[in-house]
C-alpha cells in the first residue's frame, strides 16, 4: 500500500497544513474565505477550461463514462430519497445535508489523486468525469433542496439562475465547447490558464483543510454515518460493477474510481446555508467524511484500482 500512500501523502499534508494556518491564526478569516472564493470562482474553472477544452474525446471512451456516472449518481440519489421516505426520523432541512453528503464529490482531492496516480493522463480523464459530475450533481442537489429545503428566501428563477450561473457548470461548458468544436484552447489563452489552473488544486485543498471542524461532529453521527456509508461503500461498489459492465479499463476506469471515493465537498455548506439547509449537520459530514477519507480510500484503492 506504500504507492497508494505515497500518492496520497503530499495531499493530505497540504489539507493539514490548511487547518494548522487556520487555528493558528497565521492569515485572518477573511483570507480564507477569500481564498476559498478565488479558487471557486478564478482557479479551479481554469483548471477545468484548460483541461477539458484540450481534452479530445476522439478515442475516449466518453460514453460509457457518462453512463458510469449517470448510473452510480442516480442510484444513490435514489436510495437516500428512499431511505427519507420509507421512515427516516429527520426532517427536511437535515436530509439535504445527509444528500449532498453522499452525493457531492470533493473535486480538489479528486482531481489531485487522479494527478497523482495517472499523471497528466489521470488529471485529463479526472477532468473529464468531473466535467459529467458536476452538471447532474447540482442538479439532483438543487431539486433537494426545491423539495425538503428552506426556499423561503429564493424563488425558483434565483434557483435557476444559481444553477445555470454556478461558475463549476460555466467552465465546464466552456471547455466542452472548445473540446467539440475542435478549436481548443487557443494560443496563449492556453498559457494564461495553465498558470492560473496550476494554483487550483493546493490553493482548493489548504481551504479544504481551513474549512474542517472537529469540534462540530459530535452530536450528529446518524447523519454522518448514513452519507459516509453511501459515499464510501454504496458508490464505489456501484462505479467497480458499472465500470465492469461497460468494458472500461485503464486510467478512464481509474479516474472514475477516484472520483467516486473521495469525501464530500466543501462548497456544500455554502449552498446548505444559501438554500436553508441545516449548516451544522453539513458542516459535521464534511469534517468527518475528509479525515475518514485518507483511512478509506487507500482500502478502496487497493481492491479497485
């Protein structure tokens, strides 16, 4: 397991020494909350521009990474809907943070490992899953939200216009049209962005670490333990046995892996407290999710990868 480790290492020291400036008081508040700003709506779409606009899916097997993601996605969606309706003691504003949960994916530490496994190859298919993730997550968790969340402040246009302006979604289309269209990212478009992107993933993971509270988790296992089991047990088995039923090998079925066994995503709490979601409980499941992850994955990266 040493590979696995030694892939792993460099990540979550970055993570650690996000939450060691944090407490220490190194930068203030506010820097970290604009950094985590920057890297959402700066950075990280330059990353997925870049990477996803000269990305060629001719050869790729694109569709049944589609279908991987669509399949695994759903499926969880769906049991954790059934699970709420068929005698879950939570109430509305709790289920949306057990959804996003087991649904979100934490796209820094994804696309890090798919860096540190695969190289540039990994990050590419990383890239590329992520570029499906990201869409029918915020789909699924904004519908969440429609139907058990607090909506009295947003009307459904500002859903909408969260949803179609989510800058995740913009840059995805972006490089999707690029890739498409074969035009790519052009000239020194692709220098500038390369630059910017480059600071994405160790500015996304010290805000990964800044963001943790341990000190939150107590008071709300059940909810803990309902996401994690469906992030780190339900999607994972779901992706390996879609991942055998379509044939896919390699650094996509790699990168697919990878992406379905890293923790929820930190972004979740923002939208739980823009939609009257319940920010305790999501603050709880992401704490726990992020440490249990550096215990799990490797497990789940030996059997599955």
């Amino acid at each position: 397991m040493s590979d696995i480790a030694m892939a792993l290492a460099p990540i979550l020291v970055l993570i650690l020494i996000g939450y060691s400036l944090k407490r220490s008081h190194f930068l203030p508040d506010d820097a970290w909350s604009g950094m985590e700003k920057l890297t959402y709506f700066v950075l990280f779409p330059a990353l997925l521009v870049r990477t996803l606009g000269n990305q060629s899916l001719a050869g790729a097997p694109w569709s049944a990474m589609l279908l991987v993601v669509v399949g695994t996605l759903l499926l969880a969606a769906a049991l954790l809907i059934a699970w709420r309706q068929f005698g879950a003691a939570v109430d509305g504003a709790t289920f949306t943070s057990i959804f996003q949960g087991g649904v979100r994916f934490n796209t820094y530490i994804a696309l890090a490992v798919a860096q540190a496994f695969f190289g540039v190859d990994g990050l590419a298919m990383g890239a590329v899953t992520a570029g499906f993730m990201i869409v029918l997550i915020n789909l699924l968790c904004i519908s969440a939200f429609a139907v058990w969340g607090t909506r009295s402040r947003k009307g459904w246009k500002l859903i909408i216009r969260d949803v179609i302006g989510n800058p995740l979604i913009l840059a995805c289309a972006l490089g999707w049209l690029l890739s498409l269209s074969g035009i790519g990212v052009p000239g020194i478009a692709e220098d500038i962005l390369e630059i910017i992107g480059r600071a994405a993933l160790p500015f996304g993971l010290l805000a990964v670490g800044a963001a943790l509270k341990p000190e939150a988790v107590r008071g709300h296992i059940g909810p803990i333990l309902v996401s994690s089991i469906i992030q780190f047990g339900l999607k994972p088995t779901a992706t390996a046995l879609l991942i055998v039923v379509t044939e896919l090998s390699g650094v996509p079925a790699g990168a697919l892996v990878i992406c379905f066994m890293v923790p929820t995503a930190p972004s979740a709490y923002i939208l739980a407290r823009q939609l009257g979601g319940d920010t305790a409980t999501m603050a709880s499941i992401i704490t726990f999710q992020t440490l249990l992850a550096f215990l799990v994955m490797p497990f789940i990266a030996r059997l599955l990868l």
